[in-house]
C-alpha cells in the first residue's frame, strides 16, 4: 500500500521454503481465523444495511504499491550462497457509475529484480466503457442492464511483443459507493462512545447524515458541512446531551469525513462478451474468444471491505487454449491503531502451438496478508507474509516482511 510522507526502513526479513504440512497447517488455522472473524462480524450487521444505501453516481479508486529486496553476500565466497533479488509491485484501479454510464480501468504489474538470475516483468492494463439501459436505478425491479466496449494490453518478459484486444459485450448489474452511510455509521458510533448522544441515531436521521456527506462537494467550505451536520441533523435527533458537542467532537467528525480508509461499496455485476486479439504476442493468429466475468463487493460494518472477481476466456476449443482468473480479498480495520488485509489470487492458462500441439496447463497461487500498525500519529508498521506457488514449483514459497515508516516532518 502507498504511505505518502513516510521513508519505509526495513527491520527484517526472512526468505523459505515451506513444506507440505505447515502449508496445511497454515492453511487451516488461517481459514479457521477468517471464517471466526466473519461470523463475528455477520452477527454485529448493522439497522440499516450498508449495501441497502443508493448513491446517484459511485467513484472509488484504489493504488497499492509493494517493494522487496534482499542482498547477502556469503562471507566465505560461495557465489551460490550469494543473494541480490527484490520485487515490485504496483496496481492501480478505478470505477465510476452513474445512473447513464460508468468506465473502469485498471493497471498491473510486476517484476522481478535480480543481479544473479533472470528478471522477469508482467504489466498488463485495461479500460472499458459502458451504457447503462435502466436509467432509474431507484424504482427499477429488475437489475440494470448495459453494452459495453473495452480494450485490454498487456507484456511479459517472456512475450515478443504487445498483445492488443478489443472488447465487445452485454452485462448487468451495477456498483454502488456506500462511503457515505458507513461515515454516518461511524460518527455516530464515535459520538455514542464519547458520551456526546443519549442513544444511537435513528435509522432516519443517519440517512439525512449519509445524505449531507454524499454531497460534500456542495459545500463552500467544510466548517458549513459541519454546521449543518451538528445543527440540523445531530441536534434535531433529540439524542445529543444538554452539553451539546465539544471541539474533540467535531475534530473527530471532520477526521472521519477526511478518512479515505472507510471507503466501502457493495454490488457487483456479470459480463458476457467477445474478445478480438488485434495483435498476438506470439505472433500467431488473431483469435477471437468469448469472455464471461464477474464482480461482487460486499460490506456489512464501515471496518470492513470485501471482494471477489472472476473471469473465464477461451476460443471455440475453449477446453484446449483458455484463461481462467480469481481474485479475492478482504480488510477489516480493527481500529485507528490496527487493520488487516487479506487477498487471494489464481490464474490458470493452457495455450494451443502454432502448430495446434496442446500446451501443459500453467497455474499460479498467490496469498497475501498485510497488518498495520499505527501505534503514533507519525509511525506505521507493518507486517505482511507472501505465500506464492507455480508450475514446477516443489514446494511453496514463503516471504515474510517487516517495516517501519516514519513521518519525520
């Protein structure tokens, strides 16, 4: 993930293979831990469901980037024992909705750096624009329907050249940015823990909140949002003390308004469609491939954030030449001091020879768990472990980091 103002010093780092049983064992208590932490979290749901608040247009975007390296040069001359390897990693994505169209693009890559061995690079890249049918996404009783057009690119170390494509197809189903319920959820949480309110806001007056924060940008300055927010909506609740709100009430209203870190959005929606290949990294034929993906967000507390996308391609011999691709993850932000993100990837490929010759399929495993701290205002640590497997891998690979950032002025 991306600190702006903060130099990342390395503490220490550790590099193994792990064997078959303590990928079990691993396996197993991490997905024990995930599936207590949902449950916790299913049954601390919310009055009003987050995912039930309409946004007239959803924007959010997202950046993480991550960076490793490790040198070690063996004291007694053994050049095999010699290491000097790191690895870069940046993606970037956007998502806009609106109740006549939205776009979406995204940008990944990743590479490999090493002195002794081979480097390697992957970057691929791709935009897609799309016309929503049901232009009323209030009264609507069915799911929104839309066409869209996209075009994907992509290289790899081991490619001769770019690959190009263009996307045509139909889909349905929309997302939908509920940052600003999950803010109103939180203030009044926040107030409630303060002493600030007799009870919780009702479900009606947390609405009128999430409404005035959606419209944030209306605004002239953020001290007349805050004005409207304590006077007419807070105060008309008839749930604030007599004392009213002090000024470490307010500081915490406008650092929750200010906190990019509860951004949350729920839906999701389905694509079917064709792929034209403009230009083959192989120089082989131009194929033509049906494509099917999905998308799906859900959050049930403004802590916590989850997704999952998939997506199948393949040309009319689809069992012999496809692509198959999944991704999840999953953050919790425990507290000001603590958050949690977890992610999974998947991406299977089989390929036909020029010479119509069958390749042997390839597929890759990735997971990633990263836990910040942030013990000061200025500090932030973080831990993170790598598990990754591929094709002729014997074992898995295990990479386990540990950081420190400092905001120094």
């Amino acid at each position: 993930m991306l600190h702006r103002g903060r130099d990342r010093l390395p503490l220490a780092r550790s590099v193994r293979t792990l064997t078959g049983k303590e990928v079990i064992d691993m396996g197993w208590k991490a997905g024990l831990s995930v599936g207590v932490l949902l449950a916790v979290l299913g049954l601390t749901a919310l009055a009003i469901p987050l995912c039930d608040y309409n946004s007239a247009r959803s924007e959010l975007s997202d950046l993480q980037i991550s960076f490793s390296y490790n040198y070690h040069n063996d004291p007694y001359g053994l050049e095999e024992f010699d290491v000097s390897a790191g690895r870069l990693k940046v993606g970037y994505s956007t998502l806009f909705d609106s109740p006549l169209f939205g776009y979406d693009y995204s940008v990944d890559g990743d590479t490999t750096i090493s002195v002794l061995e081979l480097s390697t690079y992957r970057i691929d890249a791709q935009g897609s624009l799309k016309w929503f049918l049901e232009q009323d996404r209030e009264t609507s009783a069915v799911r929104p329907t839309f066409v869209f057009a996209g075009l994907s690119t992509g290289a790899t170390s081991a490619s001769e050249q770019l690959s190009i494509s263009i996307l045509l197809g139909v889909g349905t189903g929309r997302f939908n940015d509920v940052t600003p319920l999950a803010k109103a959820v939180r203030i009044d949480e926040i107030l409630y823990a303060h002493g600030s309110l007799t009870e919780h806001l009702a479900d009606v007056d947390l609405l009128s909140l999430a409404r005035e924060i959606d419209n944030i940008e209306a605004y002239p300055s953020r001290a007349e949002l805050l004005t409207i927010i304590e006077r007419q909506i807070l105060f008309s609740s008839g749930v604030v003390v007599e004392e009213g709100l002090d000024a470490t009430d307010l500081a915490a209203i406008e650092a929750i308004l200010d906190d990019d870190r509860l951004a949350r959005y729920c839906g999701g929606d389905v694509r079917l469609g064709l792929e034209y290949e403009l230009v083959d990294p192989a120089h082989g034929p131009n194929d033509l491939l049906a494509t099917l993906s999905a998308k799906y967000a859900f959050t049930t507390t403004p802590s916590s954030q989850f997704l999952i996308s998939s997506a199948v391609s393949g040309a009319y011999n689809i069992r012999q030449a496809n692509r198959i691709e999944l991704s999840t993850s999953y953050n919790y932000l425990a507290s000001e001091t603590y958050s949690l993100a977890v992610s999974y990837d998947f991406l299977r490929e089989q390929f036909l020879s020029l010479d119509g010759v069958i390749g042997d399929p390839t597929a890759s495993h990735n997971i990633s768990l990263n836990l910040n701290v942030t013990p000061t205002a200025n500090t932030l640590v973080t831990a993170s472990v790598r598990l990754c497997h591929e094709k002729h891998f014997t074992e898995w690979c295990s990479d386990i980091n540990l950081s420190l950032g400092l905001d120094l002025f």
